[in-house]
C-alpha cells in the first residue's frame, strides 16, 4: 500500500505500530456483553472500546506521518506537474486522484481506508493460518510431509526461510495453496 516494509517504518514508530495492531486485533478476538446484549455497548464496561480507540488513533497518526512523508517528497520533487508516480502504490493512486480532483477523497478518508485494509488483512490472514494449521494437525501424515521438508531445507541452509524459499519447498506450497484456495 504504501511501497515500504511497515516493519522496518522506523524502531520507534515500528513497536508502536506492532503493538497497536496486536491490541486492536485482541479486543476484536474477545467476547463481551455487548456482543450477546446489544443495549450494554454504550457502557463499554470492560473498557475494551476505549482501548480500540486509542490504539486506533496510534495507528492513523502513524498513516497521517507516512502521508505527509509522501505529500512532502512530492512537493520536493522535480515532476512537471506535480503529480509524482514513482513509487505506483495505492497510496500514489489516491493522492494522484486527489490531486487532479477526480476523487473526493481526503486524507482522513486515506487514513480510515487503509486502517480498515490494514486490519481486515492481518485479522483474515492469521485465520486463514490458523484453520491451515488445525488442518495440518487434523492430518498428521501431511503435517509429517511438511515438517520433514522443512527441516530438510533447514539443514541445507544457515539462515531463517524466506517467502523467496518457497519454491524449493514444493510441499509446503501446495499446501499454502490449498489452503487459501479453499478460503
């Protein structure tokens, strides 16, 4: 969305953004009164909305500081007419359509929208490993398969796996990719 790795964003910035996103991603996993007694939600008695709301202000300040950086190199930059594509992400897309005034989209709405992308992926994506896993464990012939080309590409290799790995693991990715062709 934005062409930058959020967990490299800066040590500070990258901890409060991690712990934000955890938070928010734990009071929505947590069962409350409200959810059974609709009539409950405006007490919020066990604070849970209150901790939704700042962590959710922590991480639209965050997207506010990475629009500003962004509005910032393009005022700086060279482009004839101020329009700046270099980077061709969702975030280019938007500020490009708001500044030829095709968009009524401001940057509170940019904010809001990428909070919502932002935790509806990491939400989805954690459940769709979730089931995976439990799927595996269901299976333990299959999870014995993937385990063993693990360790196998472990031991030929001195450093952690990557995503660029996954190709030499032809299991475990037809495993990944059932699993998300059946979501």
């Amino acid at each position: 969305m934005f062409s930058m790795d959020l967990a490299q964003y800066g040590f500070e910035s990258r901890q409060e953004f991690k712990d934000a996103v955890c938070a928010l991603l734990e009071v929505a996993a947590k069962p409350s009164l409200p959810d059974l007694f609709p009539i409950l939600h405006s007490l919020d008695l066990l604070g849970l909305l209150r901790r939704d709301n700042i962590n959710a202000t922590k991480l639209l300040t965050i997207f506010d500081s990475i629009i500003n950086e962004r509005l910032q190199a393009r005022s700086t930059s060279s482009s004839y007419d101020g329009i700046a594509t270099t980077n061709k992400d969702v975030l280019d897309l938007l500020l490009n359509l708001n500044m030829k005034d095709e968009s009524s989209f401001s940057q509170f709405d940019m904010k809001h929208l990428f909070l919502s992308l932002y935790i509806a992926g990491m939400d989805t994506t954690s459940s769709t490993l979730e089931w995976a896993i439990a799927e595996l464990i269901r299976n333990p012939e299959k999870m014995e398969m993937a385990r063993f080309e693990l360790v196998k590409h472990m031991k030929n290799n001195d450093r952690d796996i990557n995503e660029a790995d996954i190709s030499q693991l032809p299991y475990l990715h037809a495993v990944i990719k059932e699993t998300l062709c059946e979501v």
